[in-house]
C-alpha cells in the first residue's frame, strides 16, 4: 500500500556515509542532466571497463583521495549520490594535465568529465567552487580586467602567501628589470603585458556573452561587482577614444 506521505529517505536520498548534506533527489538529477546536456559529454564518456589505467596513470590520484576511474565509473553508472559527493571535494584535485585521456583504451577523457562537473558546481553555486575559487580572486580580477592573468607586480610575499619564505628572493626592481626588456608591452609591472583598450574589451564582450560572468556572479558577487564597475569604464574610455579618432579624421 502507498504511503501517504514521503518519508525523508524517500525525498532526500543521500549517502548514510556520507558528510555532504542531504539533496532532494530533483536537485540531484538537475545537476547530473546539466552535466549530461554539455556537448562535450558523449565524446568524453563512451564507456568504462573499470580498468583503473586512468587512475594508475593520473599524478592527482597519488597524493589525493581521487581516483579518475572512479569519477567515470559515477557518471558511466548514473550514480546521482555519488556525482554529488564528488562534487564536494574530489573533483578539485584534478591537475587537467589529461594525462588520463591518453591512456584510456576506451577514447575516455576523465579530465574533461571532471572539468564537466567543475563547470556544473559553479553553475549551482557549490560551496566547494566557492572555496577553492576563492584565493584567485585577485588572479580573476586581473585577468578579466587586464586581459592578463599574472602580472610582476603580484608577485610577492603578499600576493602569495602560500608560496612560503622563498617568496622573497623574487622581491626585484621590478619597474627597472622590466625597462630593460626590449619589447615595450613587456615595460608594465602591473600587467604581465600590454593589452590595448579594444582588446580588453572585446575580451570582456566575449566573457559576457558566452556566460562566464554570470557563473562568476555565481560564487563571488563581490568580485563581479567590482569587474562591472572596471569594464563600465573601460567601455566608456574606448567609446570617447572612438569619437576622438572620428573628430580626427572628420578634421583630416
Ligand atoms: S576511464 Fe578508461 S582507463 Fe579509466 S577505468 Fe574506465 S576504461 Fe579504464
Ligand atoms: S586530467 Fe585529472 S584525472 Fe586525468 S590524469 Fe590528469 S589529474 Fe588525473
């Protein structure tokens, strides 16, 4: 007979082993098909022996709780729960050098999966893209703004922290140095190279259009609001130096 009502198992269906937090089984589903949809998938998954090559192979599964064949063996096998879980923590160890791809006797990308489900963590607003986002922010900023991801001037005690006590041994005249490399879009330190105001928008325009900012709006609206505000003005600076260049040859 029918019960009435859904229990809990029956409206979150979740791993008991698990410490993720328990998803609606809708939840679980509209993460996977996003992840199915990408045109990418049918051409990164078509099958899986369980062979474990691609883990044998993968510099990621030798110093993290990551295995590729298990990621493919979770999407192969339509297991929601576990492409969930995964999602969590394990899909950010992959290094996505692809060496997994290569030896694959089945033409299967676990890298490319992985990067599947990176993109659908994002679009979900995870917690965990937040995190392992987060200390690129200042990269991102940089990259979007500039068109540049890295720039001299970052490097240093303060922009990497992590990098240790060596960080210091690269403190050098940096605006010096820099003079002194031939190539003029090189003479910048707060840029890793010049790139003009047409090309930085035109970066921008594409990232706008193809939905990167809104994934980014996604996990760090602060960020976003910051990249608005630069590119509304850069958008404007290109848009005077236009009517400057018209006046100019309306003079001529
Ligand atoms: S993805 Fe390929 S290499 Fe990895 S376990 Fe499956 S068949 Fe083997
Ligand atoms: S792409 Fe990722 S999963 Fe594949 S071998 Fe490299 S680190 Fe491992």
């Amino acid at each position: 007979m029918a019960h009435a009502h859904s229990t809990r198992i029956q409206e979150f269906i979740g791993d008991p082993v698990s410490d993720s937090p328990a998803v609606g089984r809708d939840k679980l589903e509209e993460i996977f098909q996003d992840i199915q949809k990408d045109i990418r998938f049918d051409h990164e998954l078509n099958g899986c022996l369980n062979c474990g090559i691609c883990t044998a192979t993968c510099p990621a599964a030798h110093y993290y709780d990551f295995s590729p064949r298990e990621i493919v063996q979770l999407l192969w096998t339509e297991n929601l729960e576990g492409i969930y879980d995964a999602m969590q923590e394990k899909i950010w160890a992959c290094a996505q050098c692809y060496t997994c791809a290569a030896r694959c006797p089945f033409d299967n990308s676990p890298g490319g999966l992985v990067m599947l489900m990176r993109e659908a963590a994002i679009k979900h607003g995870m917690e965990s893209a937040k995190n392992v986002l987060r200390p690129f922010s200042r990269v991102m900023l940089k990259l979007i703004s500039t068109g540049n991801q890295l720039s001299p001037d970052m490097i240093n005690a303060d922009g990497f922290p992590d990098w240790g006590p060596n960080i210091s041994k690269v403190d050098a005249p940096l605006k010096v140095l820099r003079k002194a490399i031939p190539m003029p879009t090189l003479n910048t330190t707060e840029t890793a190279w010049e790139v003009n105001l047409t090309t930085s928008v035109e970066l921008y325009t594409i990232w706008e259009e193809t939905g990167v900012l809104d994934q980014l709006e996604t996990i760090d609206e602060n960020l976003y609001d910051v990249i608005l505000d630069i590119m509304d003005e850069k958008r404007e600076d290109l848009e005077d130096w236009e009517e400057e260049q018209a006046d100019a040859d309306d003079d001529d």
